[in-house]
C-alpha cells in the first residue's frame, strides 16, 4: 500500500502557532483526536518538539526553549505522557550554544516530565 509509505511530522511550535492548543490533558486529547481523525495517528513517524516564542495562534514560527515560551511545561507533559507516541523519535528544534547545553537542558526539562 502506498499510502504505507508516507509519514507525518508534528512540530509542536507549528501546531500551537496554527491555533491548536494542547496545555491541559483536555485541550491535547481534543487536539490529538481531530489529528487523528483528520491525518491518522498511524501516519505520526517523528516528533519536532520546540516550544513557542509567540501565542497560541499567532501565525508565527518562532522556536523557544521547552517550557521557556507560550507552551510551558504543561503541554510539553501531555506529549510525553502519550503512550501512543512511544518509541517515536523527537528532534529537537531549539536554539543551540557551541558547548552543547541548550540540548542537555532541553532533554532533562523534558525527561523532567516523564510520569512515573
């Protein structure tokens, strides 16, 4: 099957800049159902994870530290809580330093929130 062999990527700055907001276990299950029916969770392949410099709707793409923009740690938790998204890759998409620690603390904010 063809269809097989195409994936989607969700970047979570684009999502939320598109209007679609995800900061509470509701609003992310609402979210997540309307992609689900509109794309498929099936065709989610990766993850761009990179929080918002710009509000919830703003049209505008502007990457930010996790939990450091409009995003917050909140719906950060909602994606990596998500059994259904386990074992995909997340690439993060955020500002980087020569040294490396933009990503370490990126990665630990985000392992920070791992339930459990």
């Amino acid at each position: 099957d063809d269809k097989a062999r195409v994936g989607v990527c969700m970047d979570t700055c684009h999502i939320f800049a598109a209007g679609y907001d995800y900061r509470t276990p509701e609003l992310y299950a609402a979210t997540m159902a309307q992609f689900d029916s509109t794309v498929g969770l099936d065709r989610l392949k990766v993850l761009h994870l990179n929080d918002s410099k710009n509000p919830l709707g703003s049209h505008k793409d502007r990457h930010d530290h996790i939990g450091d923009g409009e995003i917050g740690l909140e719906g950060f938790r909602q994606f990596v809580n998500d059994p259904r998204l386990a074992g995909l890759p997340g690439i993060l998409e955020t500002e980087k330093d020569d040294a490396g620690d933009n990503d370490r603390r990126n990665i630990a904010t985000l392992r920070s929130l791992i339930d459990g």
